[in-house]
C-alpha cells in the first residue's frame, strides 16, 4: 500500500486551489480575501516552561512551539495530510520506510537552510527526548541521500507516523544551534528559539507574555499574514473572558468553562466553537485503581458506571457544551466505537450489581467508603459524583488537592482508589490511547500511564496488531474489537469529552479549526 | 490595667461577687447583648437545623445554578453543582464554629502554655520562649497555615491544628505579661513563702488572674479562625467531606459571576458570626476590665 500525498478527491481540490489561499478553513471567511498586517493577542492562562515542542508536550508549549517550528507535514480539518516543510511524502508498500521530499527554499529563522540532516537530528532529539515515546520509537533511522530527502526507515509498519510527523509533535530544530552537545530538554536556546515557521521568536517572559513577529522568509510565499502574534498570559480565565469582551485578546483557546462560554456566546462581536480539537481528543474519565480488591472487580466499576449520569454531567454541569465519551478513542476520531456499550443511568441495576457483588448495604446505608482525587480543573464533576453514588451505597470520600504535583504524585505512585482524570488522545492511538491499557505500560513513577494497573493479554495482543496494521479498514476493525474488551471492563470510566471551546474575535479571519487548531500553524490566520 | 484595687486581688474561686458583676456589666452592654442573641441562634441553628431540615448539604437537590426563590424546593438557590445552599447554610454551620472553637481552644492552649512558662520563669526560659514566639511572629500565619495543610491532606482537624500553630504568638506575649505582673503581686510571693509548688503558684494561684484579658483575646480569637478556616477553603484548601460555610465560598468562587447567591449567603452567616463573637469579646472585655467597671 502507499500513501502519496493527492491521494483521494477532495485533498486534491484543496492542493489545487494551492499554497496561497487559505485552506478551506472556515467556509463563511472563505468570500473575503485575507488582509496582511496586524497583531493577533492570543489569550492563555498556562506559562510554558519553554518553547520547544520537540523535548516537550503539552498544549502551553504546543501554541507557541507550532509557531515557530514547522513540522513535515500538518493536518486539515478532515485529518487529511498536507504538505507543509515536505512539499511531498511517500510511504512504501510494506510501509517500513516514508520518503519526504523537503522544499527548497525553507529557511531558519537565522537564514540557514533546512536540510534532510535536520530533520535527522529533529527526529533523533524527539525520539530520546519527548515523552511521547511511541510516536517515533518504530524509526530505527534517518537516511539523508541529499539534503532536501529524508528517509525515516521504520523497524515495523507504523501508521501513526504521519500524523506524528504533523503540528506539533515533530518540530524540525535546527541542527546547527540544538546539536551542540547539550542536554536537549534543558537548551538555553528552547527559550530563545530557532525554527522555520510561519513566525519568529521576539520575546518570553514567563508569566507575562510571548511576542511572535512574522518571518519574511517563510516558505509559503505570500504567508504569514499577521504581523505579530502575542500570547498573554493570564491564570485568571474571568480576566482574559474580559479581555475577549473588551476585545484586547482576540481568540483565547482550551477553555472549558460552560457558564462562561455560555456569557461569551452571547457577546456579539465573539464566536464561541468547540472545533479545532479533533486530534488532541480529551477525554475525561474516572479512573479505577484495580490493585483496589472492591474496584478491581468488574462488577463493582460496571455498576458504578449504571450509577453515574452522563446526561446529568453534560446537560446541567457543563450546560449542554461537552459530549459524552463513550470509550477510549475521542469521539471525533474516526476509529472510534461510536456504538460502545453506554451504561446509561440506571440505579436499580447499580444497586442490584453491587448487592450480588457481595456488597450489601450496611446499617447507615453504605456499602463500602472509597476516596475520589480529582484534577482541579475538574472539581465540579468529583462534587457530583461523591453524592450521586452516595444513591447506590459508596461513601466517597473526597481528595482535593491543593495543587497539580500533589495530585501527580498520589496517581502515579498508585496511592489512589479512584480519581478524575483527563487524557488527551494526541490524534492516533498509538500516541494517545495504548499508553493506558497496555500491560508493558504499568510503570510507577509515570503519570497518564497505566496507572490503573489494568492488564489483558488479549488486550496487548490486539494494540499490538494494531499498532502495525497498515490498511485503515482493517485496522479500525482491531481497534474496534478493542474498544468492545475495554468498554466492558471499564479499566476506566469514559465520562465527557473535555469541552474546549476557541473564543476568536469576529474580526479573525481564517480562525485555526484544523485537528490540531490553535496547537497547527497561523500562516492563515488574519485580521480583518 | 497595671495597679488594680488592692481588693480584686484575690483568686477568683474564692470569691462570686466580681463574676456576678462582671455578668452585670455585660447585661448593660446592648451590642454584647445582640452578639450573645446572635451568636446563640447561629449555634442553635448549626445543632439542631439539619436534623430538622433533614436536607444532606452534599445531595443535589435541583438543577445547578437555579437561582432563589424560584424553586420552592430550594428557597436559597442552587450552587454549580446543584446543591441546595439552604441546606449548606444550615449544615455549615457546625464545622465552621466547630472549627473556630476549637482552633481557639488551640491557640490559647499554646499561647498560654508558652506565655506562662516564659513570664513565670524569666531568664533564660523566657528569652527562648519569646524569640520562639517572634520566630512565629514574622511568619505571615495565614501562608504557614497554608503550607501546614497543603503538607498534610486537608481535614477539619488539620486545619484547626493549623490555625492553632499559626495564631498563638499574641496569646503567649499577652499571657507573659500577665504573668510577669502578677507573679510580682504579695499574695504569690506569700503562696510561695509557704512552700506552693511551681505548678501550684502558675494555674491555681496565678492564672485564674490572669484568665480575663485571655478569654477576651480567645473571643476575639474565634471569630479570626472562623475567618482563617473561610480563608483556606476559598484557596481550595478545605475539608471537601465536611460541608462548612467555608468550603461553600471555595467552591463557588470560580462561579462568582454566574451565581452570587452560592458564595453571598455563606459569605454572610460567616461575616454575622464573627461579628457576634466580636461583639461579645467587646462586651466581656468591657465588663471584666476593673478599671472601666465604675462606669
């Protein structure tokens, strides 16, 4: 099988309209004709600890870091490939290698070429470096025959490579200023940093702000549009809503807050949406410590999955904003199960699972205590659950803590009965989703691993296959079969899709709603 | 307070009359009076309003954010959660001033403890003890108080611990006064000519004269750790188990825009409670100061 870039229709019709016009990223924007100049405040309550996407997840360093780094290739708002630092791919038939044909006119921000050779190295510091250790762990190395072919020869067929070679997971860092020698995750330069996107790096100061200004050289003729780009940082979400209704911030992104997406929404110069997130995929879940001898049996998680209402958390907590999540692939991917087993709202049942379980009801009427941490971004819902399974007989006990490491530390240690969790996808399941319910992933010390200590054979077997398996179709069949073992199990509790929502300005032209949105490149983005 | 008539000089076990005078005084004082009603129907309410009401303050009882009077189910509203602030009013109530008495209770103990072995004893004792004390002192109580709950899971007790440990230091100055005046006075250098122990001069013949500056400040002291445990649960570092008027203000704080009523009602019973234990402090230390008793 290959993959060649133009591989089915409508990819074609958008690379025919070509690099020079917007691609078809929001349709209403599509009749006006971008404007150049301007400076765009992008508002964020998160300080990165440094701007270099390629040592470092997340979305604080992801907004900035896609920026300034260009990565082979980005993704539209269909998870279709584009070209991007490689203006073309090819993957081969056994899919053991992919050949990416870098343009030849990219620059560094400090006018050096890229070269295949930096790619290479890009690819080598994220492998050691990032803590997405599946994204790259396949490609055994980099072949450079010249400096504008990079060949990534894989150890076995790997089909998240295209995506991890997107946005912000494969920033392309020069070799020339980040091969010096020095640990990668500490490099002076990752705060002062050289890339060759759209934008160039001016100013950092933590806890403040960063200031981007527009590269002239960038590769893309014509682009970027904006002139600069300023991220305010903010921790208070009420002052940067302000901002957003003011109109000193323009877009603010990954804010979740119903009643204030709610107050936004209504706000007639705003435009509140919840796309743009397809592929980081966020689902929060209720996560059960299986070491637990009461929650590591199935029927005690199953009932208490009867026992929570989605509907109630979707509909009342989260005013209608988030959706339910029904299984271990985010909703708006197409490998998800969108059939999983549902577990709707039915006490009785919990009740009656519970009983035979060989948890009766005691005299006060509980069955049995166990404690709840939860993320404080995500209090409300652990404020919901402590009395809502208080209706089946569990006295929850909660833990708040006072801070995130706190909360690290009690996970990842195992010390935990049951905790609110979030997790991102990170687009393919291979990055995202085997991490948690894969076996070799039991490692203590390690938050967003398997820390539920949740282990199948057959389980591993089918990730495995998966993670190989080349033909789509085929390979959404594993994954289904997956999603039918663990929907089942309930390793963890499947609750809502996070609902993030991005608040732009009506004056933002071209608004970032690709699956990486705000975490892809601006070039497109303008003022109108 | 230096030179008392030479008369109220006697332990006060021995005699009734000044306690009756003193209760005589605090019955003139109106504000007292209004603190002691006030005071007393938050304490009735808190003991005998949830059995009555029969609402758990952690059940929800409508949908969140219902605002009240709308619903007659919940007459004070909802909070995001969806929980019947009424019932929280009324539940909150036992935890908050369970809090504040005994972190009272706490402060004084240490307070008095440390003041006394320092005012009694002099010397060295003393300069330890006080640059203890000052050490404490200059530490802002409210952050030690943070980082003694952060560095344990926060519970009721922990916090009241906490408030304990960061508030005593004006107890202990306040107590060595006392004690370095009245240890002076004939009647304990009698006591100990006859031969009374250390201990015996220190609590049965020093400290019953020393006690009503103490209760004054131990009033008073009530009502900062009503507002100290009201602190902590605002910055998220409350008891989650145990419904307080505190934790009330901390969990809806994020929502102060979208609901006033969740944070405004407890916000409320927190500020008349800490106003009638301040107003009783007034009224006890009017009446048991001699020197304002002729008035």
């Amino acid at each position: 099988m290959s993959v060649i870039r133009k591989s089915f229709a409508p990819t074609v019709v958008k690379a025919a309209i070509g690099a020079g016009l917007a691609l078809s990223l929001a349709a209403g924007a599509a009749a006006d004709t971008p404007k150049k100049g301007g400076t765009l405040v992008i508002g964020s309550p998160q300080t990165p600890r440094h701007l270099n996407p390629a040592v470092q997840s997340g979305v604080a360093t992801g907004m900035p870091g896609s920026q300034i780094f260009a990565t082979p290739l980005r993704f539209d708002e269909n998870w279709n490939p584009q070209p991007y630092l490689a203006e073309s791919w090819k993957v081969s038939a056994d899919g053991l290698s992919v050949t990416l044909n870098l343009r030849k006119n990219a620059k560094f921000h400090d006018g050096k070429p890229v070269t295949s050779e930096d790619v290479a190295f890009s690819i080598d510091t994220i492998k050691k470096n990032h803590p997405f250790k599946t994204m790259f762990s396949p490609v055994a190395k980099v072949d450079t025959p010249d400096p504008h072919t990079a060949i990534l020869r894989l150890s076995k067929p790997h089909p998240a490579i295209l995506l991890a070679m997107s946005s912000s997971l494969c920033a392309i860092i020069p070799k020339h200023v980040y091969g010096d020698g020095k640990d990668a995750k500490r490099h002076p330069m990752n705060l002062k940093p050289v890339g060759s996107g759209p934008f160039r790096f001016v100013e950092y100061v933590k806890g403040q702000h960063i200031i981007l200004e527009r590269d002239p050289n960038f590769f893309l003729k014509g682009k970027p549009y904006l002139d600069k780009i300023i991220y305010k940082i903010n921790k208070n979400s009420n002052s940067l809503a302000l901002g957003l209704e003011r109109g000193d911030i323009h877009l603010r992104a990954f804010n979740t807050k119903s009643r204030e997406l709610g107050r936004l929404k209504k706000n007639k110069n705003l435009v509140v949406t919840a796309q743009g997130y397809a592929a980081i995929g966020p689902i929060a879940w209720l996560a059960f410590n299986l070491k637990n001898p009461i929650l590591g049996k199935k029927a005690v998680r199953q009932a208490i999955a009867y026992a929570v209402d989605r509907k109630f958390i979707n509909e009342a907590l989260h005013s209608g904003l988030s959706k339910p999540a029904l299984g271990p692939i985010a909703m708006g991917n197409p490998l998800a199960d969108q059939n999983a087993k549902r577990y709707d709202l039915d006490l009785d049942k919990a009740n009656k699972m519970l009983d035979e379980a060989g948890y009766p009801r005691k005299d006060g009427g509980t069955r049995f205590q166990v404690t709840l941490d939860t993320l404080l971004s995500q209090r409300d819902v652990a404020e919901y659950l402590k009395p809502q399974l208080k209706k089946v007989g569990i006295d929850v006990k909660l833990r708040i803590p006072p801070d995130f490491p706190t909360w690290a530390n009690w996970v990842k240690s195992h010390e935990f009965d049951m905790t609110v969790d979030v997790v991102f996808n990170w687009g393919d399941p291979v990055i995202g989703v085997h991490r948690t319910y894969v076996t070799s992933n039991i490692r203590k010390g390690v938050i967003w691993s398997n820390t539920q200590s949740y282990s199948n054979p057959k389980v591993d077997a089918l990730l495995e296959k998966a993670g190989v398996e080349l033909d789509p179709a085929k390979r959404k069949q594993i994954y289904l079969e997956f999603q039918k073992i663990v929907t089942d199990e309930l390793p963890v509790y499947w609750m809502y899709g996070l609902p993030y929502h991005t608040i732009y300005n009506k004056k933002v032209g071209n608004p970032p709603l690709t699956i990486w949105g705000t975490m892809g490149p601006m070039d497109n983005v303008y003022l109108k | 307070m230096a030179d008392r008539p030479a008369g109220t000089d006697i332990p006060v076990a021995a005699a009734e009359s000044p306690a009756r005078e003193a209760w005589r005084m605090f019955l003139r004082n109106r504000s007292a009076i209004l603190g002691l009603v006030l005071l007393a129907a938050i304490v009735l309410v808190s003991l005998f309003g949830p059995p009555l009401y029969g609402v758990d303050p952690f059940k929800i009882q409508g949908a969140p954010f219902t605002p009240p009077g709308v619903d007659p189910n919940v007459p004070l509203g909802t909070d995001h959660v969806g929980r019947d602030i009424l019932a929280g009013m009324i539940g909150g109530g036992r935890a908050t001033l369970a809090v504040g008495a005994s972190a009272a209770l706490m402060t004084v103990a240490i307070g008095l403890l440390v003041g006394a072995m320092a005012g009694y004893y002099g010397g060295l004792v003393d300069e330890i003890l006080m640059r203890i004390t000052e050490f404490f002192q200059v530490l802002p109580s409210l952050i030690l108080a943070m980082v003694l709950v952060a560095l344990f899971t926060p519970s009721l007790y922990m916090i009241a611990i906490a408030i304990g440990v960061a508030s005593w230091q004006s107890t202990a100055r306040l107590a060595r006064a006392e004690f370095l005046r009245l240890k002076e006075l004939e009647y304990v250098k009698a006591g100990r000519t006859i031969g009374a122990t250390d201990k015996r001069l220190i609590w049965v013949v020093i400290l019953p004269n020393a006690l009503p500056p103490l209760i004054v400040s131990a009033t008073l002291i009530v009502g900062v750790a009503i507002l100290f445990e009201a602190g902590l649960s605002f910055l998220g570092l409350g008891d989650p188990n145990i419904m307080s008027w505190g934790l009330m203000i901390g969990s809806s704080r994020e929502y102060i825009f979208d609901s006033w009523w969740s944070a405004t009602f407890p916000g409320a019973a927190i500020f008349l409670s800490v106003l009638s234990v301040s107003l009783i402090g007034d009224g006890l230390n009017d009446a048991l100061n001699p020197k304002l008793r002729e008035r």
